[in-house]
C-alpha cells in the first residue's frame, strides 16, 4: 500500500541513466539493504528489452528475495517493474526520462504491497525514509559515471 513518487535531476544523459537503471546485477554494491541480484533472464528487441531477476533486501538474519519483471520500452524512454514472485503481493515500479539541456529529470513512482501484515505496516511507517535514501543512493552513483 505504501505508493510515492520521486523526481530527481541528474547531471547526466538518458542512455547513460537507463543503462545504468537496467544494470540490475551492480545494485548490491551501492543500494542501501539490497544484498544480492541476479538475473534470470535478459531479452532484447527491437523496441524493447526484458528482464527477469532477483532482488534480495533487508538486514540479516531479516532478508527476503522478490523476482520481477523489468520491461524497458526503448521509444518511450520507460521502464516498468512487477513482482513475480516472493515476499510482495504486488510491485508496480514506473521509470522516467526527460532529457533537459545537459541533465535528465528522472521519475521513480513505486506501489507494492508486502504479503506480511506486520511488516506491510511497518513500510509503510517508514517507507518514504527508505525511498529517498535509495534514491540518493541511486543519483550519488549516476553523478559518478
């Protein structure tokens, strides 16, 4: 239930930002409480690229592993996100690029549910916290590229 939107202008271009947002597998080495990735499946065409892979989030001994779906539309310029499996009763994750002047203003809106009652509530209590601490995460390491 916990749903936000974060936009963030960074001093970067668009190709760079999407490449770097579908290079799921580096995640571990700069997100807070992401601890492991791996992709299962990577689809290329034309118009699109599709990705299915893990995320593994949390601190130990409290971690958990979800399996998305991750579409990358190429002429929109959108990545969408949806669980497949593990902890989440639903993820809907929605990535947008603008390109402006030398920067690209990024849009993150993210939905999801947790199966897990008390946990669910606990997300939501501090989910905004967690989001734009990823988020600083996510544009401190863009800025480095």
């Amino acid at each position: 239930m916990p749903k936000t939107s974060v936009i963030r202008l960074i001093e970067r271009d668009k190709k760079t930002l999407i490449d770097f947002v579908l290079d799921i597998e580096k995640y571990p080495d700069f997100i807070p409480y992401c601890i492991d990735s791996k992709i299962h499946d990577r689809k290329e065409e034309k118009n699109s690229i599709q990705i299915i892979a893990d995320l593994t989030i949390g601190r130990k001994p409290f971690t958990d592993t979800y399996k998305s779906n991750v579409k990358f539309d190429k002429k929109k310029d959108h990545i969408y996100v949806t669980n497949i499996d593990g902890p989440l009763n639903y993820l809907e994750n929605n990535w947008k690029f603008i390109e402006k002047n030398n920067f690209t203003e990024v849009h993150f809106d993210v939905d999801f549910e947790i199966k897990n009652k008390f946990l669910n509530f606990i997300m939501t209590k501090s989910f905004n916290y967690g989001l734009n601490k990823i988020a600083d995460a996510f544009q401190k390491r863009a800025e480095k590229l």
